[in-house]
C-alpha cells in the first residue's frame, strides 16, 4: 500500500488490512491488562499467510484471526520467523487456550507445530505476552470488528 510517512512500525505485508484495538481484561474484575493494535485476518488467504511473511513483530502488535464461526482449529507455525502466543478466543471473548509456540529450529519449516484449540477468534502475539501481563484461559478480550 501507499506509504503515508506513519505506517514505519506495521509490517509490511499487512499495511492493506484493516486494524484493531484489542483489550485483554481480567475475567472476574475487568481490569485491562494489556492493549496492542492487531491486523485483521478475516480470509481464507489472509489467515494462510499469517504471519508467515513477517521478520519480526513490535511489543504492541499482533494479528487477530477470524473464523466465519465456533469450532475447533489448529494452527501451525509455518514459516515463522519468531515465537509466538497463539491464543483461541470464543464468540464471546473468553480465552479458551493460550499456546506458546517456539520459533521452528533451524532445519523445521513449522509445519509439524500444531496448536490445536476451540474458539472463533486467535489471537497471535509475541511469545510471552499474555504471561507478561498475567492473561490466562477465562480472561476476555475485547476488540471491534
């Protein structure tokens, strides 16, 4: 896409996809505790490529996966070039799993890392994001599609 002088932190690869603001907060109380903007992945082809073509991920960055409806994925780390929290969030915003994922070694291309889970939506951060923050399964995301 164009360049209009402030897109310098959004990887490249997804400067045509609508952005959200996504909020994680305690389950119980509310609380936010942790914010960061997220690409939208809301196709077949956008949710292939993932982050796949991506060299690196900002702290406050991530990528929100959109299924057309609930049910069980699983998602691999193909082509990864870092580490990341793959977290399966139902229809209702609850986190139902939160995977940390490596980084594929040297001679792994990701495909056999498989993080199954159950939800509508997957959250993709860097690695340790959610226990930086202390999210865990039963908090809830908010974010505006």
């Amino acid at each position: 896409g164009p360049d209009d002088g402030n897109e310098s932190d959004t990887p490249s690869a997804h400067s045509d996809y609508e952005h959200t603001t996504v909020i994680a907060r305690d389950g119980e109380t509310g609380a936010e505790l942790g914010r960061l903007q997220a690409a939208i992945a809301d196709t077949r082809s956008k949710r292939y490529l993932g982050l796949s073509a991506t060299e690196e991920l900002p702290e406050d960055r991530g990528m929100l996966f959109v299924h057309d409806e609930p049910g069980e994925y699983t998602y691999v780390m193909r082509d990864m070039s870092f580490g990341i929290d793959i977290v399966f969030i139902d229809a209702d915003g609850t986190i139902t799993t939160i995977h940390e994922a490596p980084k594929p070694g040297p001679d792994e291309n990701g495909n056999d890392q498989t993080y199954p889970g159950e939800g509508q939506y997957v959250l993709e951060v860097n690695k340790g994001w959610m226990a930086d923050r202390g999210v865990e399964v039963g908090d809830r995301v908010d974010f505006e599609l």
